[in-house]
C-alpha cells in the first residue's frame, strides 16, 4: 500500500471527495484545499509528495499555483482541467506539470497516472543519486542538486531544462526524437505537445551559447535533437 502524501487543489467539492475517497483507499494521505491560495498554504504545511491542480480557481488559479510550487521545488504536479476550458497545455509543462487530466476522468485512471507518475520520480531520483553527474569541457551537470555549470559559473534553469539536458547528454550522439523527450523528460506518452520540445532547446542553446567546440545540442532536421561530442 502507498503512504504517499497528495494535495488535491479543486473548487469542485464534489471531485475532491470523490479523489478523496479513490485515494485513500488505495492508502494515500489526502489533504484537500478547494482555492488556489488555500492550495498553496497546505502545501506549505503539509510538503505533500504529489499536488492534483485544477487549472480554473477562486483566488488564484492552478497554473499560478504550479509557478509558485515549482519555485520551492520538484514535487510532481497533476493538472485537472475542465473539457471546454482554455487550457494551454504547452504552457501548463512549461510551468513544470508532470501530468495532466481533462474532466471528467475516470477515478481509477487517475489513481493509475498518479501511481505512474510517483514511479517515475522515485526512479530518477535514484538514478540520480547513483550517477548524478555529467561533465564535459566547460559544463558540468549535478542532477543530485540540480545544478549546471557554464564555464564554472553557476547558470539558473528550470528543473524541466535541466532533466533535458540531463537525458540528452547522457547518451552523447544519440539522436531522441520530440515524442522520446516528452516520454523522458515528461512523461507524456499520449499528451504531449512538441513545441514545448523546441522551446526548452532553444533556451538550453541561450545558455551554453560559446561554451565549447568540443560539443554541442543539435538539430536533427526532421527527426529531433542530438547531445553532439566531437572527437
């Protein structure tokens, strides 16, 4: 059974019990806050290992709520969204969602989402303490502390940057394609959106912009994108 900590952030009363109810059952720890600044004071409280976000909310809304989360830390964030809303989805990753779920959902197959996306968060963390480090001429990548290093110098990125660059360069010359990264990094095997792919590259590229000659992050035209060493 799980003991995982989950914070369910919905203004529909009706959906957090159901939640409630399919979660704790499975063996979760369910905290419930129905507006977005009530959200993020539970969430301060409780440290929850997981957050269910509804996008439209009183307050604040969900995808503030996800900004404000992801400046304190890497906790997996499942976006909920109404079908017929206007939810940008590539703004919603690139705000840092692991997940997310368009109502109205099958309570199982979001208790199966959480399941997976908890798997997949323990599983990098531990291949992240195992290995942890990548360094080439002038970079150098701490994923156990998630820091990147240009030229010595400590350079800001997202996390969601960081575990890109973390996948590509530690297969040197392996060409990913949009989906594979999405899968990777994300772990949007049916959701994902390509562009969100093409965005976070071109910020990386900003970032290690005249760093070395020696490597570089490469365009494959019409396949994906490449961590290219040059012998």
């Amino acid at each position: 059974m799980a003991n995982e900590k989950i914070l369910v952030v919905d203004d529909d009363v009706n959906i957090c019990e159901l939640l409630r109810l399919y979660l704790t059952k499975e063996g979760y720890q369910v905290t419930i806050a129905n507006d977005g600044e009530e959200g993020l004071d539970k969430f301060n409280q409780v440290k929850p290992d997981m957050v269910l976000l509804d996008v439209m909310m009183p307050k604040m809304d969900g995808l503030e709520v996800c900004r404000r989360i992801r400046k304190l830390g890497n906790t997996p964030v499942m976006m909920l969204t109404a079908k017929g809303e206007t939810f940008d989805k590539v703004l919603g990753l690139e705000l840092g969602a692991d997940d997310y779920m368009v109502k109205p959902f099958d309570a199982k197959e979001v208790v199966a989402r959480i399941k997976a996306v908890l798997r997949r968060c323990t599983a990098s963390t531990q291949t992240e303490t195992k290995e942890g480090v990548i360094e080439f001429d002038n970079l150098r990548l701490d994923m156990n502390s998630y820091e990147l290093r240009v030229k010595g110098k400590v350079v800001e990125a997202p996390p969601k940057e960081l575990e890109l660059l973390n996948c590509l360069a530690s297969h040197p010359n392996r060409v990913y394609t949009r989906d594979q990264l999405l899968d990777e990094v994300w772990g949007f095997e049916y959701y994902g959106d390509s562009r969100t792919i093409d965005v976070h590259v071109k910020r990386l590229r900003e970032k290690l912009s005249g760093a070395s000659d020696k490597w570089e992050l490469k365009t494959v035209w019409g396949v994906g994108y490449k961590f290219e060493v040059r012998q």
